[in-house]
C-alpha cells in the first residue's frame, strides 16, 4: 500500500468530508495510529496527521512533542501509577510478590483498549526508531522498580542488588509481551504472572545484606 505523499493536504480530504476535528490526546492517538497501521510509521509525519485531524502542526505540538510521544501516549501519568501501585504493597507481602502483582495490575486493561494497546506495543518493540526512544522511557520504569526493591532490601539504589533486579523485572515483562504480540490467543495478565513468577524463583530467598 501506497505511504502518504507531498504535503500534508493529500491527508486532508478524510477530515472534511465528516470526520470531526481531533482536538484530544485520545482523539490524536487514535488517528496515529489507523496512519501508522496504513502506511507505517516512518511514512507517516505529524504533518499527516495533523492535516487528517483537521488541526495545524501548532496544535498537534500542544498534545505532543513529537510522533514517539504520540506512541508512548500518557507515558508520565502511566509512571505515577506503577509508582502508586508499589507504593501501596503491603509490608508484609514478599518482595517479588508484591512487584509481581503491580506489574500485572499495571498491565491490566479493559477489553475495549486491548487492540489499541496491541497495535502500540507492537510499534514500540518492532520499529527501530521507537526501539531507540523505548530505552530512555524505559529506564524510568525499570528506575521504579530499583527503588522499590531498595527500599524493602534496605540498601541504597546503587547497589548491585537493587538495579538487577528492576533490570531482570524489565526484561521479564518486555519478554512476556513479545510473546503477547506473537499469540493473539495469548492472555497478558497471565504471561506477565508466568514470567515474574520465574524470576521469582531465580532469586529465591533474598538477603537483605551480602
């Protein structure tokens, strides 16, 4: 299938002829997305999908800072909740148990946003440009769950012990979505569950100093 072409008015047709004006991050992510899926991602520009939303390249930037931005959606506010849901483990529950359970808490959505969610995880593990970006984003979170493994282990967010295990966590959930991604019959919840738990089990009865 043919990508975009010229400028961004070859995009324009669709949105004057009944698509109202996308004036929303949601309405915006929506509408990437359907360009990217029809004519990739690196074909398509912020031009594109601006002048099929029907709004100008300024008011694209007042929604996001870029194309990737647009990808990664509300990917500060995601933050927060993982932070919150680690926040609120009880003391009481183990260390890997409680991450387990945030982590697949946090991945928890409604039946309704599963494909879009699909579609972005699929772009994000699949194409190189958001590959690059994903390692900036993604060491934010793994920087969570250090945190929180510090703080139960009593020992400073440098120590060896800490960042292993927010960096196997992280590539214990990158790993059970790109088995998501690979099985459409596949169930995330459980995935994310299956792939903690074994690393659980790698590290069986954690010291709380060497």
């Amino acid at each position: 299938m043919e990508p975009p072409r010229g400028n961004a008015a070859v995009c324009a047709g669709p949105a004057r002829t009944g698509r109202p004006r996308a004036t929303s991050r949601a309405a915006l992510e929506r509408l990437g997305f359907e360009l990217f899926a029809r004519h990739g991602f690196d074909d398509t520009t912020v031009d594109h999908i601006a002048a099929a939303a029907g709004i100008g390249r300024r008011t694209f930037f007042r929604y996001f800072a870029s194309k990737n931005d647009l990808v990664w959606g509300d990917f500060e506010e995601q933050l927060a909740r993982l932070d919150a849901l680690l926040a609120a483990a009880d003391p009481d529950t183990p260390m890997m148990d409680a991450v387990r359970e945030a982590v697949v808490e946090f991945n928890r959505f409604d039946p309704a946003v599963v494909p879009w969610h699909r579609q972005r995880m699929t772009l994000i593990l699949s194409v190189p440009t958001l590959q690059a970006d994903s390692a900036v984003r993604y060491a934010s979170w793994r920087a969570l769950v250090t945190e929180f493994a510090a703080r139960r282990l009593g020992r400073p967010t440098a120590d060896l012990l800490p960042r292993l295990i927010g960096g196997t966590v992280l590539a214990a959930c990158v790993t059970a979505y790109e088995q998501w991604l690979a099985d459409e019959d596949a169930d995330l919840s459980g995935l994310l569950d299956r792939a903690v738990r074994q690393l659980a089990e790698g590290y069986g009865h954690l010291p709380v100093r060497d």
